[in-house]
C-alpha cells in the first residue's frame, strides 16, 4: 500500500518562517465547464489531525470521501480558496495561460492574507512567483497539494452537477465535462453548450 502525501515538503519551509500555499487545479482537460484552481494554508499545530484524517490526491479518492474531507479541509485550513476560470476565458487565451492566471490569482489571495509565503505547486511553476516549488506529482507528496485539489475538484464538480440539471442531455453530472465517449458521442449528435471549450474539442469531434 503507498503512503499518504505528508508534510515533508512543508516543515523545512515552516522552519525557515515561512506559510506554506498548496496550489493545484482540476478539470485542465475538460471540454466543458470551468478550471478550478484549489488554495489551501495549514497552520503547524494541526500536524497531527491533518495526517490522521487521510487526505490524498482527489483522483484517488471516491466522491463521497473527497466531500466529507473539503469539509475537513475547510474547517481546519488557516486559509483556503477555490478559483474558477471560466470557459470564456479558456476559450479566449487558451488553457496554459487560464491555468496559470488562476494560480496567479490563488497565489495572490494568500499573500494578502499571509505575506511571507512559499508556493507549493502541483507540477507547475508560476510566472513571475520568485517563493515556490514545483512537485511533480504533488498532489501524492504534499498534504497542502492534496487539500488543494480537493477543494478544486470537488467545487468544480458541484458546477458540473448544476449544469447536469440545465442540459440534462449531456451527462454532466456522469462525465464532469471530460472528454469520454459517452461525451464525445453526445457532442456528435447534437453539438456543444455555451459552456463547452469549443477551440479546443474541435481536436476530438
């Protein structure tokens, strides 16, 4: 069985003063709905409640799992905050430059709040952020990673879910805006939403 990410990462950075941002998104390879961008500060006296409670990479986790933690995560985080970039917004500067402006602005919200803070990013660095690092696979390294994701997917899927209920055709709710078959064929038969990415699932239909 692989362990749980920890704080590894995290304490020499405490040591050295510093709060420490857990960055990571969901839905970058979605052909519908936004990108969600997950932030989440934790403070060092709740080490050891944050390891008990099992938080790991929103992908290895059920949905009902991944529901009781963001409210875990939320209830215990010193700062937390969840960025939506709109598909207009994707649709217009494409998804590299969304995903980066949406950890810009995650980042930003925890320098107001917290001015000495170091950036750890699932995968990504951002641009002109001189305090981060960049861990490939983060979200399965770092618990600040993997609350970060957390809360990015599980809001991005609570907008899914709505827009389920607006074009109940599409499957939203089953699929999340991912490119499945189930939505490919969808989108063959009777095309996208207003919500789709469309320059990018003109590639795939």
């Amino acid at each position: 069985m692989k362990s749980l990410p920890d704080f590894s990462y995290e304490i020499p950075l405490w040591e050295k003063g510093l709060s420490v941002l857990g960055i990571d998104e969901a839905g970058r390879g979605a052909f519908a709905g936004p990108l969600s961008v997950g932030g989440v500060i934790f403070d060092t006296a709740l080490i050891d409640k944050l390891l008990k409670l099992g938080i790991n990479d929103s992908k290895l986790l059920s949905a009902k799992k991944r529901e009781v933690l963001y409210h875990e995560i939320k209830k215990h985080a010193i700062f937390s905050h969840v960025e939506l970039i709109s598909h207009e917004i994707i649709n217009e500067v494409g998804i590299g430059k969304a995903t980066f402006l949406g950890m810009e602005n995650v980042y930003k919200k925890g320098l107001e709040k917290f001015g000495n803070i170091h950036g750890l990013i699932d995968a990504f660095k951002i641009p002109k952020v001189v305090s981060q690092t960049a861990i490939v696979h983060g979200d399965r390294k770092s618990i600040s990673i993997a609350a970060a994701s957390i809360l990015a997917k599980v809001e991005r899927d609570h907008v899914m879910e709505n827009l389920s209920q607006l074009f109940p055709e599409y499957g939203f709710a089953t699929h999340k805006g991912y490119g499945t078959l189930m939505h490919r064929n969808i989108l063959g038969k009777i095309g996208p939403t207003a919500h789709h990415r469309t320059q990018f699932i003109r590639r795939f239909v």
